[in-house]
C-alpha cells in the first residue's frame, strides 16, 4: 500500500497542479477580497458622504435660522439702545429741571428768609453798637459782654460763610474783653462807705472848747426871786466855756459845731470819691482821695490810731487806678458795618 497522498488524491492519468496555480488561486481570493472590501468600503462611504450631506444641510438651515435670530437679537438691541436714549435724555432733562427748580426754590427761599436775615444782622450791629456804648460811656464791661456774646448768637444763626470773618473778630474781642484785668471796685467803694461812717468817730486837731451845763444853784435862801436870777447869771457866765487839752498839739481852740465840720467835711470827700468811682472818673477820684488825705493830715490828730488806720487805707486807695485804659474791642463792629450794606443789597 502506498502512503503517498498524492496517489489518493490524484490518479496515475491525472495531472498534478503546480505552484502557479496554487498562487493564482490565492491571488483570485485576494482580488475577490479586495472587492468586496472595496464594495463595502464604498458602500460605507456613500453613507458617511450622506449623512455628511444631512448634516451639513441642517447646519445650513441652523445656521439661517442663528442668523434670523442674530438679526433679531440686532434689531431689538437697536430698539432697547434708542429706548434706553430717550430714556437717558428723559433723566438728563429731568436732572436740569430739578437742578433749576432747586435754584428756584433756593431764590425763593432766600427772598422770603431775606427780611428775618436782614433784621438778625441789623439786631447784631445794634447790639454791638450797644457794647461799645457800655464801654465807652459807663465803662460796664459785664453789660458789654452780654451784648457781643448775644450778637454772636444771632449771627450764628444765619450760616452764612460771608460773615466768618466777622464772626472770628468778635471771639477775639470777647476773649480780649474778658481777660481784661478789672480793678476792684466794689470793694473799693465798700471800703470808702465804711470810712465815711469811722470818721464821724475821728479825734479832731487843737484844742477842743464844749458848753457846760447849767448846774443847779445850791446854798440860795434868798427867796426874792431878783436875787436869786442874778446869781443864775453870774453861775452861767463863769461856766460857759469849758476848756480841755488835746493830744494834737495843736492850739486851736475848736468848738463841738466846728469839729463836726471838720468831720463832715471828711465825709464829703470820701463821698465823692465814690461818686466817681460810679462815673468811672478816675481825675476825679484821684482829687477827691488826695484831698481827704490832705485834710486828714492837716485837721485830725495823727495819734488817733483811727486816723492813722484811715490815712493807711486812703494812701492804699489813692495808688488805685478805677479806670484802666479798656482793650478795643470795635473791630468785629467796623467789619460788620462794612458788610451789613453790601449783604443787603443782594438777592
């Protein structure tokens, strides 16, 4: 038996293939391969170009209607820009108007405020008029003060810048008037009143003479009633003058009404020297202090520790100016009455 396959396969008549036809088989599949590939290849690709086609149409119609849409959207942004225009317009045209009707309602305010404005300033030059009046002619500084200070109150009111300056001067002049070193005047007149009542008490100079009292006539058994007048008389003559000595030294011989005098003239100068303390007169009070001390000197005894005491106080008093130079304080009343004309005539 024979194992070769060839002599299964083929008979001993038949011819074997070769290797060509083996290759042409293979290359006959291959081509069919290729073409079914190629077939379905172009198959696939016709689809691919398809629906490729579909979409690019519907990207065409998406495309017009985006465009729709975009022309749209333009139009309506056009129309809301011209809206929003005219509305920006309104808004400018109702800002001027609120800025002249602000204007207006400001002029009109001012009209109608302009009177009470006028009168608050004429009220503080009144009042400043006044201080320097206080000052000037009474010298009553508290007077004065209370005036300014109310005069700045009612400019104050008024906020208006134009009168800062004003304003400024007249805190300088109060805080001048109220540094202002003031003598003592109360005292000082407290202190002349109570000299005036200590020297009605004061020893006079000389010597002082005083009429004796009538004393009764003892001894008179003389019932005739001439004879018994005779002897009054004689009793009256013999004690009309009293003499007594004086510790002044002096030998003037003075009698009761005539020391009085002298007193009383003491009392008359002080009293004048505080009369001029009220006029603020300061000639005056100067006269009126060296002249009672002068008098003092020249008609009271100087060893009365009372007349010593009072010509110590009145030398005191005598060193006293009452009316010291006053700090001028008119300044804020000079600018005011440059301004008050030029206020007024505005609106």
């Amino acid at each position: 038996m024979n194992d070769d396959p060839s002599t299964v396969l083929f008979a001993d008549d038949e011819p074997r293939p070769g290797r060509a036809g083996l290759v042409a088989s293979l290359l006959a599949g291959a081509a069919l391969v290729v073409a079914l590939f190629v077939a379905f290849s172009g198959r696939s690709l016709d689809n691919q170009l398809a629906d490729l086609a579909a979409q690019t149409s519907a990207l065409a119609a998406t495309q017009v209607r985006l465009t729709a849409d975009l022309t749209a959207l333009t139009e309506r942004e056009a129309e809301a820009n011209d809206a929003t225009r005219k509305q920006i317009e309104s808004l400018l045209s109702l800002s001027r108007d609120v800025a002249a009707l602000e204007n207006t309602t400001a002029e009109l305010q001012d009209r109608m405020t302009l009177p009470q404005r006028s009168w608050a300033r004429a009220e503080a030059l009144a009042l400043l008029a006044l201080a320097q009046r206080q000052l000037r002619i009474d010298r009553n500084i508290d007077a004065a003060l209370d005036a300014m200070t109310t005069a700045d109150s009612r400019l104050a009111q008024l906020r208006e810048p134009a009168l800062s300056t004003v304003r400024r001067q007249l805190t300088a002049d109060l805080e001048a008037l109220r540094s202002f070193e003031r003598p003592d005047l109360d005292r000082i007149t407290t202190q002349l009143r109570q000299a005036e009542i200590d020297a009605a008490a004061l020893t006079t100079a000389g010597i002082a003479a005083e009429t004796a009292a009538a004393a009764p006539v003892d001894g008179v058994d003389s019932p005739a009633p001439l004879g018994r007048a005779w002897l009054l008389v004689k009793q009256a003559l013999a004690s009309l003058v009293t003499v007594r000595s004086s510790a002044s030294g002096s030998s003037a011989l003075l009698t009761r009404d005539e020391q009085n005098l002298q007193r009383q003239q003491l009392q008359l100068l002080l009293l004048e020297a505080r009369l001029a303390i009220a006029r603020a007169d300061q000639k005056a009070y100067a006269s009126a202090v060296g002249e009672a001390r002068a008098w003092l000197a020249a008609r009271f005894a100087l060893a009365d520790p009372g007349v010593a005491k009072l010509g110590d106080e009145l030398a005191q008093l005598a060193a006293v100016n009452i009316a010291p130079a006053l700090p001028d304080v008119s300044g804020s009343l000079r600018l005011l009455e440059q301004m008050v004309p030029i206020t007024r005539a505005g609106p």
